[in-house]
C-alpha cells in the first residue's frame, strides 16, 4: 500500500509589472499604447472626488504637455507631480514639434526629436503624444481618452486668449502642480549666453571648427591662445610642488655657489684685487737708483746717531733710567749737552799741546789762585742733573 503524501501547494504572489521602467515609454500610435487605450472604457467618467478617493475600476488618464526643452530637473519634478495625483495613474505627455514651437514661442535649443526622446526615457511617463496641439479641443481629449489635465497655475496666455487652459479648468478636468523655484530653460539658456566665451573655447579645445560655433576667424584664434594659455597654467600649477621640492633640495648649493662669486673671499673679489694690483703697478712709475742709495746713507746715519746716544746713557745712573717720562726727556738733553761738552774739551787739549808755554803760565795762575778760598761754580751739565734730584 502506497504511503500517503501531503501536498500543499504555495500560492504565487504575482507583482506589478511596470514596463515603462524596464524600457522608454511608447508613442501614441505604437502598438503598447493602442492596446492600452483601447482597453479604457472611456464610457464611464471618473469625478475628481472618485480619483482622489481611489475609487475607479481602470486607470486614471492624466495627460501633460510641454516643449521640454533641455529637459531638466524642474521638468522631472512636474511630470512626477502628475504621476501621483492619483492612485493608478496613466501618463500621458505631449510634446510640441519645432514648427509650432518657433512660430508660437521661440527657437529652442533641441529639435523636436531630440526632446520627444528626452521625454520619454522618464520614468514617470507611460506614453509619448509627438507634434501635440498648442489647445486642447475636445477632438483630441476624446481620441487619447483624456480624465485629467496636469498643469502650473499661472495662466498661459496666447495671442487670441488669456489662457489656453480656461477651457479644461471650466470643465473640471484641470489639476494644478507646482513649478519649481530656480531652473527653468530660460535660466539654462541665460548661463550659457553668460559664459559664452568659455563654451565656444571648450567646444574648440574639443575639435569643433570655428564654422560649426558659428565664430569668426579672429575670434577663432584668441580662444585658441586662451586655451594655450590656461593649460600653461595648469602645467605650471602640477608642477609647482615639484618645482618648489626640487629649489629646496639645491637651494644651499645656490647659496653657496653665491657666496663663492660674491663673497668677501670669493673668486671675483680676488681678481679684481690682482687686476687692481697690476693697473697700479703699470700706471706707477718705477723708482731711481740714486734715491735708493740716499736712503741707505740716511739709515746707516740713523744707526750711528742710535750707536751715540746709547754710548752717553751708559754714563748715567741706573736710577735715572727707571724715572718717569718727564725725566727722561731731561736726562737726554743733559747726556747730549755733555757729549758736546766732551767735544769741546778733546778739542781744546790739542790746543795746548800745541802751546806749552801758556799752558805754564796757566797753571801757575791757578797754584796762586788755590791759595784763596773760593766756591767752586757748577757747570751746565752738573747743574741740569742735580735739578733732576
């Protein structure tokens, strides 16, 4: 007997599948968004309390619209607020083409292609409307099935009416969102036009031609120098670390190179003194043999002068020797007033040599004379060295 098995089963969670986040949105007249607006039963209007409340049994159509230039944050976020109006929403948002766009509101940056592209790779949006209409007619809000329309407040005005969306507000079809504070395609625009210079020499530094930035050739060539310019400077900025490691690492070899050229000892001050030396010597004229010989006789007589004065100082004390200066200089002139006196009596001993007789009649004159007592009279010299005492 077979044994008995229990099977339980698991019941399988299916999940929302949204499509639009897995790949761009379709166009209105591609296959995905025809099968979803054909399975809309349109027949049964949705309030605006039974959308809030949440009450529908289908999906609640929200249509917005737009040129979407440079799309940006601020169209993000308004696309986003339609989103959550309401629980189960579908969104649909149109976009305008070129033509009526220049000839309604200006030139834009971005063809329509391009910004029928941007708006689609959104994740808010469920479908894409190309070349939608500048008003909303009832034509239209019945062929796209249209419940409500998402919008700014402020009124949109036209040549032939104040506001382009008084027809849905009467209606009751119009729900507001808000615009965000700060961005806008104008301001965008505005930053570009503001910095324009640095965008054309950015774009040409990027390989686009003058022709293409729409820029003439003189133009042309001072964007090309400032960009020159700017990556010298930026060479100059990576390499300012390593220039400045590099100075400090050979600075004292700088300074000592300095010292060595311009220093007090240094090479150039010693040939500027050797230069100085040999321009003094050629310009100088040279001396003559006679003055040379002058000179020795003036020293060899300022030796013999020396020779005497030390012969006449052996003669006097020890004791006036090691007197002070003042004393001195008198004891010099007394020593020189007896060498002269020497003179005078080595001279005079000649004399009478050479004249006995007198010298006879001299001495007997002076026996008779010693007879009497007399003072003795002190000579010069005597009397010099006994003040000096």
């Amino acid at each position: 007997m077979a044994p008995n098995h229990i099977i339980t089963t698991v019941p399988i969670i299916s999940l929302p599948r949204f499509d639009t986040i897995c790949k761009p949105a379709p166009y209105s007249d591609e296959l995905d968004a025809i099968n979803e607006r054909e399975l809309c039963d349109y027949t049964k209007k949705i309030t605006y309390q039974q959308a809030r409340n949440g009450t529908t049994d289908r999906r609640i159509r929200v249509y917005a619209d737009g040129i979407y230039d440079l799309f940006h944050q601020g169209h993000a976020r308004q696309l986003m607020q339609a989103k959550n109006l309401f629980p189960n929403v579908y969104l649909i948002v149109g976009v305008c083409n070129d033509e009526l766009t220049h000839s309604l509101k200006g030139r834009t940056v971005m063809n329509d292609d391009e910004r029928y592209e941007a708006v689609r790779h959104c994740r808010y949006v469920d479908e894409v409307v190309r070349d939608a209409p500048w008003e909303l007619d009832d034509d239209f809000i019945e062929k796209h099935k249209i419940d409500f329309v998402a919008h700014d407040e402020i009124p949109y005005s036209t040549d032939d009416c104040n506001d382009i969306y008084a027809g849905i507000k009467a209606k009751g079809m119009f729900v507001a969102t808000e615009r965000t504070e700060g961005v806008s395609t104008s301001d965008i625009v505005a930053r570009i036009v503001k910095d324009y210079d640095i965008y054309v020499r950015r774009n040409l530094a990027r390989g686009y031609t003058a022709k293409e930035l729409n820029v003439s050739f003189l133009n042309e060539k001072k964007f090309r120098f400032q960009n020159k310019m700017d990556e010298l400077k930026d060479k100059v900025k990576k390499g300012k670390g390593d220039i400045i490691s590099k100075w400090e690492e050979k600075s004292n070899d700088f300074i000592k190179t300095f010292l060595l050229l311009f220093g007090k000892d240094s090479r150039l001050s010693s040939i500027w003194a050797e230069s100085k030396g040999k321009i003094m010597q050629a310009l100088s004229p040279p001396s003559s043999p006679s003055g040379s010989n002058h000179a020795i006789d003036r020293a060899g007589e300022d030796d013999d002068d020396e020779d005497e004065d030390n012969d006449a100082t052996d003669d006097v004390p020890d004791s006036l020797l090691d007197s002070p200066p003042t004393k001195r200089s008198l004891l010099k002139s007394a020593t020189t007033t007896l060498s002269m006196n020497k003179n005078n009596i080595s001279e005079s001993d000649e004399y009478d040599d050479d004249n006995d007789d007198d010298d006879n009649e001299f001495v007997d004159s002076q026996q008779h004379l010693s007879s009497y007592p007399q003072t003795p009279t002190p000579t010069s010299t005597t009397y010099q060295i006994d003040r000096l005492f």
